[in-house]
C-alpha cells in the first residue's frame, strides 16, 4: 500500500509580522557587526548595548546615538551605519524586493501585498514598478544632495570631505539625523545658507511620501506638454492626498519656524546673539528638522519651554505616508482634526477640500494617535522612572525616539542601560508604526467579527 506523503505545515506570517520580524532581524545583525573591534577606532569591542543601540537608532532611521558616530567607530562601521540607514530608509520590503529583482526572480502575490501594505497602497496594481520608481528617486536625489554638498566640505576636510557629503547626503534624505561631521551636528553651519537649504531640501523631500513626488512631477511634465500643445489643453488635478501632504507640510513648517521665533528670539542659548537672517535661518531649520530629521544648528538644550513643547508636537506628527520620516504622520493629524472641528460644526461627514473622508480612515486615524499617544505616555513613565532626571528632557527625549527624529536635551549618553533599553524599544515601535507594532500581536477571531450587537446610548462629556 503506498503511503501519502506528509507536507510539511506551511507557516503564514502576517504582513505586519513580517514588517515587525524584518527590522528586528536587520537590527540583531546589525549590532552584531558594530560590536566587533574592527567597527570601532580604537579596535576595541562595542559594548553591545551600544552597538544595539546604534543598530537601532541606524535602522529606525531616528539619530539619537550614545557613543559619537564621528569618532567612535572606524570607517569600516560607519559604513555599516550608512547600509543600515539606507535599509532603514528603503524599508526591509523594498530592500528584499530589490534583492529579489536582482536575481530575477519572479514576484509573487504575497510579495505584492507586502508592498500595498507596506506603502499604504491603495491597489495592488503596479506595484513592483512602483518600488522600482522609489529605489532609482532615492538614489537620483540622494547623489543630488551629494553633488551639492562636495563643495564645501571637501574645501573643509580635503578628500574626507567625499565621505562626509555621501554620509551626510543619505542621513538627511532618509531623516536618519546622524552625521560624522563632528559631535554638535550643523551647528558650526547655522550661517550657511548653502548647507542649511540643501539639508532642508533632502529633508523635505524624503519626508513628503514618494506618492506625492511622482504626482507632482506628472502634473509639471502635463503643465509643459500643455504649453507646447495650446490646442490640446490638459487639465491639471491634483489628489486629495497630495494636496493634503503639501498644505500641511507647509503649514506645519512655517508655523513651527514662527513659534520658534517668536519664543526664542531674544534667548541668549539659541536665537538671541544672531542677527535677524541667521535667526529666521536657525528657526526654520529647527522646524523643518522636526519633521523627524535629527539634525540641528541651534542647541536642543538652550531652547526656552515654549519652543521645546512646539517641537514636540511637530515631532509626533512628523512627516507625510509612503516616506522616510516617522510620526503619526501629517495625513493622520489633519484627518483627525477635520473629524473634530466636523463634529463641532454639526457635520455628519468629515470633509476635507471640498471631498468627503470615509468613516474608515477617521477611526484608522484616531487608532493611530491613540497607539502612539499610549505609548509614549508608558515608556516615559517607565524612563522617568528609572532615570530621575527633568521631566521636560526625558519627554522630549521619548517623544523624539517614537516620531524617530533624534534631537535631544544631551540625555541620550547620560542614559543607563534600562534607559537605553527603554529607547530602543521605543524607536523600534516609531518606525515599525505602532498599529503594525500591536497587528502582529493581536488575533481577531473572524467570526466574532461577524457578530452584530445591539446597540445602547451612552453619556458623553
């Protein structure tokens, strides 16, 4: 009698699992390589916990580093870092897809759906070119940013320079914030204005979510197809999700730059000493660097209370879907403040430009703020807890690791290896996203989805 062969059981991993297990894999081998003597300068061994850390804060594109990323590791683990950034930046699908291109390899559908879901697709159509589109734009404007900064800093450091600019070039357009310049980040640029626009441009752009490039390069490639072609005109829409991205962009940006000035203008730790040009210069780069790049030209410590908690706020939100930046993300701030003032006003719809938003991505919206909110709120209760220090440095501290932005009260060396721990852990859940962070945990029970309840009033407010 011929016996049946006995498949092996196949193991189904949930897209937010595979998102979850990508990063900490790149993480766990990433530390593993810092922590080896030929990474170091000194040719030493890395305390792991500092080479976990720096891993961490590596992949999770977010800047907050306990050892000095100038002077501590050799070259060989600076490159290290700069892979891990860029991994980090790409995102572990984007980087096994491309894996999986290079050997021609073909792309199947659950491959596919990790895209959609890993890009906040809407369709699965187009995807592979679409991730083909992200990986050759990241490295166009990452060169770009690269070309831009050889001038100067190969005037500075000599040949280093070309190793500093490709570093710095990266770091900015994945909002890494991490630099080997030295260990007060730009600040001895403040009063270049070269620096500051070309740091503030890769910023931005890694920041706006690669959706809205493509969709405002179509609509200028349409705009000059027009003009050649009056006969024939074309009408020029714009989405609601871009135009959502690029207004709250705006605003979030100048209203930071404002706030910044308008609280520090005559404080001697920051803005105080510079004249009127240098002090717009310094706030708008402390705005826009908010927007979780990491970098900084005036001292996080010197800043007044004011300006300290209008960063925090631009730290949680962040920057926009489908980028490189962290945060909560500007689509999910302004979807939820929509819900508020809708719900003020009477309306029964959240509307938005003149559209109407589904009831769907109100709740997705507010699960979101929610996640991250509560987390937050743990983590620096736990850290106050362990480390004693002022209150406002520790929250600016958490609140700059979960939006993975990487600016810091100098609390990041001072940190014990619970502290450390803390941070991590906290990174690590920014840049996977919380909601990803809590999907790859939590089993719904598909049948009890189907289950309808009776519904009964409640009181509020």
């Amino acid at each position: 009698m011929r016996k049946s062969k006995v498949r092996p059981k196949r193991i189904n991993i949930s897209p937010a699992a595979f998102i979850l297990l990508g990063f900490g894999l790149a993480i766990l081998v990433g530390s593993l390589i810092l922590t080896l003597p030929f990474c170091s300068a000194e040719g030493t061994f890395t305390p792991y916990i500092d080479a976990l850390f720096t891993a961490t804060t590596s992949v999770c594109v977010t800047g907050l580093v306990t050892v000095s990323t100038a002077y501590h590791w050799s070259i060989f683990g600076q490159v290290v870092i700069l892979l891990l950034i860029q991994l980090g930046g790409m995102g572990v699908v984007a980087v096994l897809i491309l894996f999986l291109l290079v050997l021609r390899k073909r792309i199947g559908m659950k491959s596919r759906i990790l895209i959609q879901q890993s890009y906040s697709l809407d369709t699965m159509k187009g995807v592979v070119w679409f991730l083909i589109r992200i990986i050759r734009g990241m490295i166009i404007v990452e060169l770009v940013g690269f070309i831009c900064y050889l001038p100067v800093f190969c005037r500075q450091f000599g040949p280093a320079g070309i190793w500093k600019s490709l570093f710095l070039s990266v770091s900015a357009f994945c909002n890494a914030g991490m630099d080997i310049l030295g260990d007060v980040s730009l600040a001895p640029y403040a009063g270049n204005y070269w620096i500051n626009g070309v740091t503030m441009a890769l910023i931005v752009l890694g920041g706006l979510g690669f959706m809205v490039w493509w969709e405002v390069l179509d609509l200028i490639k349409k705009w000059f197809r027009s003009r050649n072609n009056p006969d024939n005109p074309v009408v020029l829409r714009m989405s609601l999700h871009a135009k959502i991205v690029l207004s709250s962009t705006c605003v979030l940006i100048l209203s930071g730059m404002l706030v910044t000035l308008l609280t520090d203008y005559h404080n001697p730790l920051t803005l105080g000493k510079m004249d009127f040009s240098r002090k717009c210069l310094a706030a708008l780069f402390q705005s826009v660097t908010t927007r979780t790049a990491g970098f900084y030209t005036i001292p996080q410590t010197g800043l007044s209370d004011s300006a300290s908690l209008a960063s925090m706020v631009l730290m949680f939100i962040g920057g926009s879907p489908g980028g490189t930046a962290g945060g909560i993300k500007t689509m999910t701030a302004v979807i939820l403040l929509a819900a508020i003032l809708s719900e003020t006003e009477g309306r029964e719809e959240v509307v938005l430009f003149k559209r109407a938003i589904s009831s769907e991505y109100v709740r997705k919206a507010l699960t979101i703020v929610g996640f991250s909110f509560c987390i937050w709120l743990f983590f620096t209760f736990l850290l106050c807890g362990v480390e004693g220090k002022d209150f406002m440095q520790l929250s600016y501290e958490t609140v700059s690791a979960i939006g993975t932005v990487g600016l810091s009260k100098d609390v990041t060396p001072m940190l014990s290896s619970a502290g450390k721990l803390i941070i991590i852990c906290l990174m690590y859940a920014g840049r996977v996203g919380p909601v990803t962070f809590a999907a790859a945990f939590l089993t719904r029970d598909k049948k009890d989805m189907m289950v309808h309840y009776a519904d009964e009033n409640v009181f509020l407010g």
